[in-house]
C-alpha cells in the first residue's frame, strides 16, 4: 500500500490518484490502489484512515474522512462457494464528513453535506443533507 502526503494544487496525479485542486492525505493514510483514487479540492483523507481501492473511491469537494475510516470497495459473494471477489465504487458527496472508525461497504454514497457519526458501519447510501448513524448505519435527523 502506498503512503503519500498530498497537499497539491491543479489538476495532477501522485501515484496516478486523480487530483484536482488542493486535496489532503495524511501521511498515514494508506490507499491500496491508488489509480482508483479521486479525489476533489478541498477533499481530506485522515490519519490512519484507509481506502481499500481494488474499485473506484471518488471523495468530493472539501469532504473529509477522518481519522481510521476504512472506505472497502471490495468484498466476495459468501453466495457461492468459490466466494468470487465482488467490487463497487464508494462516492462520498461534497462537504460530507465520515467520522473516526467507520467502515463503508463497497457501493456505498454518501450524499453531499452529510455526516456520519464515529464507527459507523455503512451498509446502504446515505442521502444528502442527514446525520447518519450506528451498526448498520441509519439515518437519524436532518442537517
């Protein structure tokens, strides 16, 4: 997995993520694949975090994903009994924010301005504008 510190501006490429503005990524953040990686101005991934990439992870405009959030964009088909490997894009919407510990699924969108809450386990989309929370993740209130 790659570790890169990320603070660039216009539209680039570090390790063939996808750039556009001046993202952050913390130093400890580790990112699988990172060709499958965009990532939007103003967009924050935390310490310690990770992006599971085998699929696409797209993070909006001035999103953040704290620290130790765990985006997976792969899992395997318990339905068969050769569990093939199953892949799906993560969106997070813009100005999102995800908070420490949770863990999204693979195929998962986070609608623009939505918070989900610490530890999280996010199984299905979360609309715009709500705060999020628990295992499974469920909508609570709107922003």
């Amino acid at each position: 997995m790659a570790n890169a510190l990320c603070a660039c501006s216009g539209n680039s490429a570090v390790f063939e993520a996808k750039i556009e503005g001046t993202p952050f990524v913390h130093s400890r953040a580790r990112i699988a694949i990172p060709w499958n990686l965009t990532l939007r101005d103003r967009a924050c991934v935390g310490d310690r975090s990770n992006a599971y990439s085998l699929g696409e992870i797209e993070v909006g405009e001035r999103a953040t994903v704290a620290q130790e959030v765990y985006l997976s964009t792969a899992s395997h088909d318990f339905s068969q009994a050769s569990m093939p490997l199953t892949v799906a894009k993560i969106s997070v919407g813009a100005d999102a924010f995800i908070g420490a510990r949770a863990f999204v699924l693979p195929g998962v969108t986070i609608g623009e301005r939505s918070v989900i809450g610490a530890c999280s386990v996010v199984t299905e989309d979360v609309p715009s504008d709500v705060f999020a929370a628990g295992n499974p993740c469920r909508v609570l209130r709107p922003r």
